[in-house]
C-alpha cells in the first residue's frame, strides 16, 4: 500500500518557481511509477510528470516540458516536481499518484490517469498575471 501527501503549493507571480514535494510511504522506484497530475476547476486531469524505471527514466507532458523537472531523493521516499517559469495557465490542484508497475511500453501512457492506483490529496498552486 503506497500512502502519498503531497505539500509545497503555494502562490506565487507569473515567472516565479515552486518546488512540491511528495512523500511517499510504501513507495518502491523499482516497482512502481510516480506521476504529477493537476486539475484546474472545470477541466479534466491532466498528467504533467512521471517518474519510473528506479528514477532512471522520465516524461512530461508537451505543455511542461524545458520548465518543469520531476525527480526524487536517494532514498526513493520523496518525489519533487520543480516548477520554474510558471504561467497563469499552471494554476491548478496538484496531485501525485503511484502506480504498481515501474515499466511502461508507451511513455505516453504514463501520464493517463487510469492507469495510477494510489493518489494524494493535492496540493494548490495559483500563479497570478
């Protein structure tokens, strides 16, 4: 069973950085994936980062991609998602999932969320124009 919390959202101007954290009890790299999703009201999910494969490989969503980077402590117990350069269109609930399976086919894949089994509660983050 992975139990994850999420902290670190926060508010913060156009251009600014945000580093959130999750830590993730019962979270094995070598066997399971951790992802970073958001949800803004009235839209659905989206998937913004994995991590997997032990912390050796990663993937981003399009809209994220040169200004955010996901990575995790050595011990494998803590995963951060730092956001540098945000935008008024970041602001969203931020939530990580794990999923039982490190090993993807389709990297793409691993931003859907069906496929993730365990979910946080989310933290906020607004970004202000």
């Amino acid at each position: 069973q992975v139990q994850l919390v999420e902290s670190g959202g926060g508010s913060v101007q156009a251009g600014g950085s945000l580093r959130l954290s999750c830590a993730a009890s019962g979270y094995v790299p070598s066997k399971n994936s951790l992802g970073w999703f958001r949800q803004a009201p009235g839209k659905e999910r989206e998937g913004v980062a994995t991590i997997y494969l032990g912390g050796r490989n990663t993937y981003y969503a399009d809209s994220v991609k040169g200004r955010f980077t996901i990575s995790q402590d050595a011990a494998g117990k803590t995963v951060y998602l730092q956001m540098n350069s945000l935008k008024s269109e970041d602001t969203a609930m931020y939530f990580c999932a794990a999923r039982d399976g490190a090993y993807w086919t389709n990297p793409e894949a691993s931003l859907e969320s069906p496929w993730y089994h365990y979910w946080g509660q989310g933290t906020q983050v607004t970004v202000s124009s």
